[in-house]
C-alpha cells in the first residue's frame, strides 16, 4: 500500500512538471510572438511588415517554406502576395485560385483556426502549394474582427510534429497579423478610395501591367497588388476588371 501510495505521488508529480513545462513553453513563445509583432508595428513599410510577418512563421516556428495570401470574403479568392523559402523571398501575384475548390484550405478559413493537412487530404491543393515541402502543411487564417483577410501556408522539408500547443501558438500568431493587416486595409473601415488606390484604378483601365504601375509610381509590386484588392474590396465587386467598370460608372476614373 505504501508503495503504491509513494507511485501515485510519484505519478502526480510528473504529470504536474509535464503540465508545467508544458505551459512554460507555451507562455514563452507566446512572449516570443509578442515581440514579433511588435517589429512587424513599428515598420512603415506595408512590403516590409508582409515579410517579416512570414519571417515570424520560419523564425517562431521553424517552417522552412510559408507563403503568404490575400482572401477575399465576397468572391472567395485566395490571391498569391509573396513566399519565402531557401531560395529566398519570391512573389505570388500570378497565384489566383477559389479557395472553395481547395477544401482543407476553405475550412480552415471558416473555421478560422489553424488546420493539419496530412497526406491523407494534401492531393486536395493544387501541387503549388505543396511542392518541395514534405507529405503535410498547416494553414493559418489570419483574422481582422469578423474578417478573414488572409491565410498562410506552411511546411518543412524534414518532417514536423503538430501538437495543440503548436496550434494554439500558430492562431495566436495569426490573430496578431490579422489585427495589422486588418487595420491598414480597414481604416475606420472607410469606403472611400484613397488616391493611390484611384491611382491604379485609372493605370489598370490604361491596360498598364502590375510591373508598369509599380515602376511609374515608384513603388513595390506587391503595394500596386495591395492597392488593387483595397479598391477591389471598397468597390463590393469581384475582379480588377468589374473594379475598373464600376470606377468608370461612378465617375471616379475617367
């Protein structure tokens, strides 16, 4: 009985210290994304806080390969912004896919939680999205208030164990970038089109390419991208070319 007594607390202990590392580890990465999130704030650049937003993904949580996406509520569009693997920071604005007919995809968006995707529903996603990483990604909605206005999707060329706690860690994480992101393309959630936005509204009714705007007004591809689905969005409307129409009609581009 006393043996038995002694094994039990034994027991207790161990489960308590596992519980307590468990938690430690937890509040430490927590304090981690903390501090990353507050270098991604204090940059003004839009460019800069979407790659140190994907840096935090590889850094906190050691994926080698994430990329970053735009989602669109009202259409259900998932359009490619950049990625970021060994070979370096690449763009993915020629990506453009409904996220409906990619299922793991779309239901963690709905769920607005991270997602698992193991090999048993990876042939889902279009081989883009899985190429170099190994048989299972994750995918991250990132969040602004009752908007999802985006995702990331992440994987490893060595294998990886997913435990809750990575989870929880990974949703924190995205919480935090919807609030950023969220934040500059919902100002006051306003719906008035800002200049740059008309901007490009008036270069795309030209014909001009996403390269061509970003070179003449002297700023990034990936801003001209920005611009375009802001305006997208403010618009209510689905595509680049329903936006220059419904520009047109309101007389806002000529």
């Amino acid at each position: 009985m006393i043996v038995c007594e002694v094994c039990n607390q034994n027991t207790f202990w161990y489960n308590l210290n596992i519980r307590t590392q468990y938690m430690e580890g937890i509040f430490l990465l927590d304090t981690d994304i903390k501090k990353q999130i507050q270098s991604i704030s204090s940059v003004p650049s839009h460019d800069e806080k979407q790659i140190l937003a994907v840096r935090g993904f590889m850094d906190l949580f050691q994926f080698s390969r994430v990329g970053l996406y735009f989602y669109s509520t009202l259409s259900k569009i998932g359009e490619g912004i950049l990625r970021i693997d060994k070979q370096g920071v690449s763009s993915l604005q020629e990506w453009r896919e409904d996220v409906r007919n990619m299922p793991p995809i779309y239901s963690a968006i709905q769920e607005r939680k991270p997602k698992h995707v193991d090999s048993q529903s990876i042939h889902q996603l279009p081989i883009k999205y899985t190429n170099g990483m190994t048989t299972e990604i994750l995918v991250v909605p990132i969040s602004y208030s009752s908007h999802v206005v985006g995702y990331a999707c992440m994987g490893s060329t060595d294998s990886f164990t997913v435990r809750d706690s990575l989870l929880h860690s990974l949703g924190v994480y995205g919480q935090h970038l919807g609030q950023i992101f969220g934040e500059d393309d919902y100002p006051g959630n306003s719906k008035r089109l800002s200049r740059r936005e008309i901007e490009v509204l008036q270069k795309m009714s030209w014909g001009e390419s996403t390269k061509v705007m970003a070179a003449s007004l002297g700023i990034s591809e990936f801003t001209v991208q920005d611009y375009v689905r802001s305006a997208i969005r403010k618009l209510e409307v689905f595509n680049r070319v329903q936006g220059v129409a419904e520009a047109l009609r309101r007389g806002i581009i000529q």
